[in-house]
C-alpha cells in the first residue's frame, strides 16, 4: 500500500470500531507525522528505525512526557497491526513505564492572571468552558448548539474520550459569555458548532492549543501548563469545594475511579484538620 492508502485505511478501520471524535482527529493528524517523518512508504520503514523514532526524536529531541511518547507508539501499533496486518515486535518497541507524577494545578491568583490576559473574546470564553466545565479540547470543538442546557444548566457532552456521552455543568458565568460571544461574533451559519473559525469553518484543536500557548507565555506561566491543565484545575477545585469523588468521576467523564483519585493528591482537602499528635497532645 502507499502512504495515502495506509492513511484512507486507517481512518476506515477507526470508523468501523467507532473511535470517538477527538481519538480519530488525534490518531489522523499524529498517523500523518509519522508517516511524514520517514519520507518513505511506511510499510519499508524498519523496527529500528521506530525505535529511533520513538527514543531519539520523540524522547531525547522533543523530550515529550511518557505519556505522549506511549500515545505515539499505540498509533504506530494499530496503524501496522490493524491497518497493514503486519506483526511487530513489541519486545523492541515497549511500552514507557510510566512515572507517578502528581497533576499541575494553576492557584486562584494564575488562573485569575491567565485569563486576564487573554483579549480576544472567544478564545476567553472556550478557556472559561474548559476550567468551569472540565471540558477536553476535543470536546469543546464538538460543542453543538443543542449541547447547552441553560434551564438546567448543565452541558451534554458527546463523543468525549472512549467515545462516552456525559452531562457536566455549566456555569452561569459561562452561558453568560456565551449569549454574549453568540450576539457579537457568531455569524448565521449552516454549521451547528459553537465556535467557528474566521473563515466560518469549526475549530480546530491546533487553533486552540495555539492560541493557549500564546496567552500562557503573555501571562508568564511554565510551559508545562497547557490546555488540560485547566481540567486538571476543575477537578481539583470541585474536590477542595466539597465534591465526593463520584461525583467529579462523573462530571469529569472517568471510567475507573482511580483515575478521579490522583485529583486528591494535588487537592488542599487538609485546610481545617488537626494533626492527631496535636489533638493527643491537648488530651494531656
């Protein structure tokens, strides 16, 4: 197969296994760098040179996290396993053990300056969602008009991670910024999403992280910090005000609890509490 018939059966192959919006976006756009960075037919690149990929530039060159290193390679794999139903050796293309790192979280005063920097509507209100709702950013470029519920104030959000459907809040200050960004900069269009290019096309994920990027280095914060580090923010702040761990489990769309449970090591749940060698000590 050629490097355009591998990718037009990759998205096929995504499309019968139903993969959500956002994993099918992530895995075309990610299957495409690959492919564009051998400069050769995919099916002739060798299991040495993935690992060069994946260890020199992915790691060494562009220092990405674990994570992101094991995401790249879980593409490698479906697109030779799936797609070219080739065998590969996995012994020689492992998996990244991953370390136990704790979420960043952003304090009252850097979201507050975060958010006062950035000056162009729109992209201030899709922020705002991402903090006040816990949205990923694939979910907030599939918000449809039909997804907000003002009445109840809560938000449907479909086609999220694992191809899950959820409801999770909506703020009142955020369906205020939205009545206000759909008055001012919203054209009639045939396009049902909320948020619309220049052009009148749907956002992008690249558009946003792009633009992220841009207000985070105006406000001065790490560059660690990046678009989901404002969910990281929602979940951790909904725990400090009193949620149960059920609950940011579901507003947050997590399949196994444990995944809601590492939002408690970054919380401030201790403010009020009472070391027990105090209290032992007061008894005396």
């Amino acid at each position: 197969m050629t490097n355009e018939q591998v990718l037009e059966k990759m998205s096929k192959d995504m499309q019968m296994r139903n993969f959500s919006h956002y994993t099918y976006y992530s895995y075309m756009h990610k299957g495409k760098e690959i492919i564009e960075y051998f400069n050769k037919p995919i099916e002739e690149v060798t299991t040495e040179e993935l690992r060069n990929f994946l260890f020199e530039h992915l790691i060494n060159k562009r220092k990405l996290s674990d994570r992101s290193v094991n995401y790249y390679n879980s593409i490698i794999r479906f697109m030779y396993e799936v797609t070219m139903n080739k065998l590969i050796n996995k012994k020689q293309l492992p998996m990244r053990k991953k370390k136990k790192t704790v979420y960043k979280v952003l304090t009252k005063e850097e979201l507050s300056t975060f958010f006062n920097c950035v000056d162009d509507y729109k992209f201030k209100t899709i922020f705002m969602i991402a903090y006040g709702s816990g949205l990923r950013i694939g979910e907030i470029v599939n918000l449809h008009i039909s997804d907000i519920d003002s009445k109840k104030m809560r938000i449907f959000v479909r086609e999220g991670k694992g191809n899950k459907e959820r409801y999770t809040m909506l703020s009142k200050t955020s369906l205020e910024m939205l009545r206000t960004y759909w008055k001012k900069y919203r054209k009639p269009v045939k396009s049902d999403k909320i948020f619309l290019t220049e052009l009148d096309e749907p956002m992008t994920v690249g558009v946003i992280r792009e633009n992220f990027r841009k207000y985070r280095r105006k406000a001065g914060l790490n560059e660690k910090v990046t678009m989901h580090t404002l969910r990281h923010c929602y979940a951790t702040n909904l725990i400090e005000n009193g949620a149960t761990l059920i609950q940011v489990k579901e507003l947050m769309g997590h399949s196994n609890i444990r995944s809601t449970m590492e939002y408690v090591h970054v919380a401030n749940i201790d403010i009020g509490l009472e070391s027990p060698l105090d209290i032992l000590m007061k008894g005396e």
